[in-house]
C-alpha cells in the first residue's frame, strides 16, 4: 500500500509543466496546476490513496487513458524533476526505539527520520534496501556529518559513501559521530 502522506508530498514538489511535458501535455485538459489540484481531485486521491496520480486523472476521465500514465509512480516522476531521493521516499515504522510494537505505524519522509532510527535501519537490513533508499539515507546522514567524509574504495560496482553495501559493519564508526 502507498503511503497517504506522499499526495501532500507530491503536491507540494511536483512541476506541473514538467509533468506535463513528461506525459504529452496534449493528453491534459489545461495542464494548469489549478485544474491538476482541484478540490474534488484531491478528495478522490484521498479516499484512494493506493492509486497513482496518473490512475487518478484517468479515472476521474481528466486524462486520456494511457498505460504510462496510469503506471507512472510519483517517486519516478519527482526522481525525474531533480529531487533527491529523500524528498519522495518513506519510511514506515511498526515498532518504537525499544522494539515495541506501536498501536498505529508511522510514516515519514527519510529526511525527517531521527539519526539514531538511521542507525538501526542501516543496521538490521541494509543489504536488502534498494539503491533509491541507500542514497537517500547517504544524502540524509552528509546533513548530520557536517562534511565529515568516509568515502572507502571497494571493488564492488555497488559502492556506498562509507563502505561496501554488503558489509554489516561498515557504518559503525560514521553512525557514533552523528549520535
């Protein structure tokens, strides 16, 4: 299920000429951010937050139906106007910081995730994020370092700022200084 919190997200950071550009502007009735982001548009989002904006103008028949529309996600649209990854990814917590299981999950920009939930996260299953989430916990953490660099060469094509993504070690020393 796609997080709710990322329609407001996207609404905020998203350049309506760009997407209009990237979907053939001729396929939008206006391609005006008025027309885009009207109130009864936002409503249908809301209520169907697991749909894509795409879905959402093709089903409300703001749009011609159109297969890359339809599947066109709002992080891949975001990636491709410039933003970094941890502007447009989340991270959904189940538990607390004492690994107890929360009444309601919590979801938040990476950006905005405390250091020391950084610290566990890389920790516990940092081989099995993807590479959109290894930058964008890279970008978040040069924010906490102040310009304290850990660029370590490995042979690997998969390089990371501070080691190699396999190793479960490599943050270790990094993530004290942040803390």
């Amino acid at each position: 299920m796609r997080p709710i919190e990322r329609i407001d997200n996207f609404l905020q950071k998203v350049n309506w000429d760009k997407l209009a550009e990237r979907w053939n502007c001729e396929l939008l009735h206006g391609c005006t951010p008025e027309f885009n982001i009207s109130k009864e548009t936002l409503d249908y989002w809301k209520k169907n937050p697991d749909q894509r904006i795409g879905q959402v103008f093709i089903n409300l028949g703001l749009i011609l139906d159109s297969l890359k529309i339809w599947n066109d996600e709002e992080s891949d649209i975001l990636a491709s106007q410039g933003l970094p990854p941890e502007e447009y990814l989340y991270w959904t917590s189940l538990y607390d910081k004492d690994d107890v299981l929360l009444d309601q999950p919590i979801t938040r920009l990476i950006k905005d995730l405390e250091t020391s939930h950084i610290k566990a996260i890389l920790k516990l299953c940092y081989k099995n994020l993807s590479e959109d989430y290894k930058k964008a916990f890279d970008n978040t953490l040069q924010k906490y370092l102040s310009g304290v660099t850990y660029d370590i060469e490995t042979s690997s094509t998969n390089n990371f700022r501070y080691g190699h993504p396999n190793d479960d070690n490599c943050f270790e020393s990094m993530l004290q200084k942040i803390e």
